[in-house]
C-alpha cells in the first residue's frame, strides 16, 4: 500500500515543481505549488512526521502561498489576466541544475547512511516541544526575537509617515 | 470507527492491500459526503426559518411554482438544492476556463478533509489524529487559496475585491483562533480530538461540568475569541464585507452559478460545522453530557455533539439577523486591536493560573 501511495504523491510533487518552473502564467505557477507544498507534506507523513505534515501545510500554503498570491495580485494590473513571465538563461541554468542533480544523486547514493533499528514514533509532538523548551530553548527564543523584529519591521515600513 | 481499523479488517478480507486502503477511504468519505449534504439541506431550511422568525415572517410555507413545497415548506431546500442543480452551468468568456473549474473543489477539499479528525461519539470519528486540531487548523487554509484562484479567475473587479477582502480576513482571523485553540492544547496537554475531549470529564468547582470553558476565566473568554473568529473564518455577517451584496454584487462568486455555486455554498455550511465543531471539542466537552455520568452512553455521545453543534450553528444565524455588517477598517481593527491582545492575555492568564491553582 505504502509504496504505491509513496510514488503517487512523489510524482505530484516533483511534476508540480515542474509546472511551477516551466509555466509561463505566474499565477499557474503559483498554483501548482500548492500541490508541491501538498506533496511534500505527503511525504513528511511517511517519514512519520506528522506533526511536520501539518506545519508545512499550515505555513507554507496557508502563510506563504497566500502572501505570494498577494503579492502577484497587488503588483500587476490586478484586473489582467495575463500576468507572464519569461525565463532567461535557460542553457545555463540547466547545466548548473543537472550538475547539482547529479551531485546529490552521488552524495545521496554514496553517504552510509546511519540505520537506526526503532520502533517507528506514533507521537512526534510531545518529543518535538520538550526538546525545544530545553535543549534548542537558545534558537528557538533567538527565531522568536527575529520574527518579532520583522513583524515591527513590516509594521514600521507600511505606516504613513507623520 | 478509525480508518486504521477498517485498512487493517479489509486487509484481512480480500488480501489486496492498495484495494483495501481505497475502500477504506471511500467507505469513510462517502458518509462523510452525504452527512454534509444532508445537513446542508437541514442549515438551510434552518437559516430560512430562522431568518423568517427573527423579522417576523413565516418563510417557506408550501408555495412555489408549480411545484407544492411540502407541509411549512419543508421540501423548500430540496427545491434549492434540485435547482442549484439543474441550472445552466456558465463560465464567463473572459474567464480563466481551467482554474475557474478548479477554485470550487479547492474550497470545498479544505472544507471536506476536516470532517476526518471531527469526533461525532465516543467511537466515530475517520481518524484520531495525534495532531487532530492543528490538522484541521492547517487543512482549513486550503479554502482561502481556493477563494483567491476564484476570485481571480472569474475576470471580475468585484470577484478580485472580494476574494482579496476575504483571504485578507481568513488569514487575519486564523491567528486569534488558533491563539485561542493554543489555550485548550496548554490545558489538555495534546492536540488529539479525542485526548481533548476525555480531558472534559466529570465536575469542575463542585456543580459544572468540566468542560474547558468553565475550567477558569480565561478560558472563557477564551472561548468567545475563538467563536468570532470562527464566525469570520466563515466570512459569515456581521464579518461578510467579502462578498457585501450592496457593494461588490456577491464578491467571490459572483460570476459563478449553478452546480459550481452549489460547491461555495456547501464549502460555507461546512465550514460552519467545522468551526462549531472544534468549538464544541476544545471548550464545551465534546460528546460529554451536560450532566457528567448522566447519557453518556455512545448513541447520547452523537446527540450531545450534534446538539451542541447545533446550538452554535443556530447562534451563527442569530448573529447574521441581528448585527449590521461591519466596515472593512473594522473588521482589521476588531482582529489585530481587540482579540489578539485578548488571545495573547488568555494564553498568559491560563499559564499563571495552571501554576497558582495547580490544575
């Protein structure tokens, strides 16, 4: 059953990234990321990240996506519908993608990888928030100061001045 | 009733594991398909009624054309939903044919896969997730892209305005709702439905139930930012500027008709549920009775949930007859100036009191 889920979701991921790269309609391309966003989510579930699954639908789709969608809708003439873009350096960008292809395939088949014999977790969550009120309490507070200052940041910039 | 029991019993049954997960999922989703639509015809026959009471009219009395609309009208809804059906199905010649397609199944997938963590007894509910709440949280963003990819593709300035103001709002009004569901997690200490609702048992301070809402102050009021929230969520009145008919025609749909427009209004009644539902889970006992050891018996437990459910449901339409309509500005200034600080607070006031009362 796995494996078959697995490849179906694998495939909607990667062939919506190519629809996000290759389309020329801006905001086709921003609707097929929901599908990759989807996708990947997918996938954190079989790697029994549930709790992953939800944060990267919660964030990614319903904080960033939408905050993407704005941001085409805001800067064109919002009533067009063609909003294009073009894609330049298309020779060298493939070399340069295909060459890291390649070097993560090799890096990904070569690497021994560390096989931890364990009971597959049924409860992420509570693991997740008892390591991050102790031993990452550091990088959690030092995100939670800079998020604050690019909320302050933001509330700064859009203010009209007196 | 979990999902993970019917795989592993059809598993069993016909030795064919990808088979097995399908029916699974289609054995738990078709149900959950006809609940919504059978209780979309209940809302609406509701919302008429009400509405109807409320500036003392009697609604749907068995009129309609040609077709005899049953005893006080309760084959009106029937009639809507056969005609909502049967409409000419029109997409605008400017419109963006593919995703204009798309937007209403958008909507209505962010509405319907949060029926798979919503607990109705004891026993039935598709899945008991053990990230039950911040699933549904997460999956309920779905619907606000769906209303974007609606608004744009319709090719219309007051689509566009509408599903800006609406998107605006969701994303604005999700934040004191999940500040607020934060409050219950602290309590509960987990995010499954059903953690949550065992959470509720037996009597607080002597004589109420114990249902979170009761538990401390600030989960009261607690409860109340949620439910706003929730209200606008479901850009519902005094919240629904979005698709304002005196300005913006019918905002995100108003160049959709018929079966399309069937799907949005769907999507609203079931996101109504939802809303009431994570209310009745997270602040008002779930399938607890009101009366703790009193019917608590599985079969009471969906009476309980339905009914509760149904209270808050009823509650939504009350608002929408009694409340103006609020003003863009408002609306902002109600989200980020009133309830967010009143969130942020309960979260705090809930901590010190768990500390000081020690519970």
């Amino acid at each position: 059953m796995s494996s078959v889920l697995f490849w179906i979701i694998a495939f909607v991921a990667i062939g919506s990234a190519f629809i996000v790269v290759l389309n020329k309609n801006l905001f086709y391309s921003a609707i097929a990321l929901v599908f990759t966003f989807m996708g990947v989510a997918g996938l954190y579930v079989f790697l029994w990240a549930d709790f992953m699954a939800g944060v990267q639908v919660m964030i990614y789709v319903g904080g960033i996506l939408v905050l993407i969608l704005f941001g085409i809708m805001l800067t064109n003439r919002i009533s067009s519908v063609n909003i294009s873009h073009s894609n330049y350096h298309q020779g060298i960008g493939a070399v340069i993608v295909i060459g890291i292809f390649f070097i993560l395939g090799w890096m990904i088949l070569e690497t021994p990888w560390l096989r931890i014999v364990e009971q597959e977790p049924t409860q992420t969550v509570g693991k997740i928030g008892r390591l991050l009120m102790t031993e990452y309490l550091l990088p959690f507070e030092v995100a939670s100061v800079l998020l604050l200052a690019a909320l302050i940041g933001a509330a700064m910039l859009s203010r009209k001045a007196n | 009733m979990t999902v993970d029991v019917l795989i592993d019993w059809l598993a069993n049954l016909v030795d064919f594991p990808e088979l097995a997960f399908i029916l699974a999922v289609l054995i738990c989703a078709i149900p959950a398909f006809l609940f919504i639509a059978v209780y979309a015809l209940v809302a609406i026959y509701g919302e008429l009624k009400i509405s109807s009471f409320m500036q003392d009219k009697v609604g749907p009395m068995g009129q309609g054309p040609g077709l005899h609309a049953g005893k006080w009208g309760l084959l009106q809804p029937v009639a809507d939903a056969l005609k909502l059906l049967l409409k000419e199905d029109i997409i605008p010649a400017s419109a963006d044919t593919k995703l204009f397609i798309l937007a209403p199944f958008i909507v209505f997938i962010g509405a319907f896969i949060s029926f798979a963590a919503l607990p109705f007894n004891q026993n039935l509910i598709i899945a008991d997730m053990n990230i039950g709440v911040f699933y549904i949280l997460a999956v309920s963003s779905l619907g606000v892209i769906g209303l974007i990819v609606a608004g744009w593709s319709s090719n219309n300035k007051w689509s566009l305005y509408g599903a800006m103001r609406s998107s605006a709002q969701i994303v604005s009004y999700e934040i004191p709702a999940a500040l607020s569901i934060v409050v219950v997690i602290m309590l509960t200490g987990t995010l499954s439905m059903q953690g949550i609702i065992q959470h509720q048992d037996g009597l607080v301070w002597g004589i109420l139930p114990n249902w979170i809402i009761f538990q401390n102050p600030f989960t009261f009021l607690a409860f109340f930012v949620f439910f706003i929230s929730g209200v606008s969520e479901c850009n519902r009145t005094p919240f629904d500027i979005p698709e304002a008919e005196s300005e913006l025609v019918a905002g995100t749909f108003t160049e959709y008709s018929g079966m399309r427009y069937a799907f949005f209004f769907l999507s609203e009644y079931a996101n109504m549920f939802i809303v009431s539902g994570v209310a009745a889970v997270g602040f008002l006992g779930g399938w607890h009775s009101p009366i703790p050891g009193f019917l608590e018996a599985p079969g009471w437990g969906l009476f309980w949930f339905l009914f509760k459910v149904g209270m808050l449901i009823f509650v939504m339409m009350w608002f929408r007859w009694t409340f103006p309509r609020l003003r863009v500005d408002q609306l902002m200034n109600i989200c980020w100036k009133v309830l967010l600080p009143m969130a942020l607070l309960n979260i705090f006031g809930v901590g010190i009191w768990t500390v000081l009362a020690g519970r």
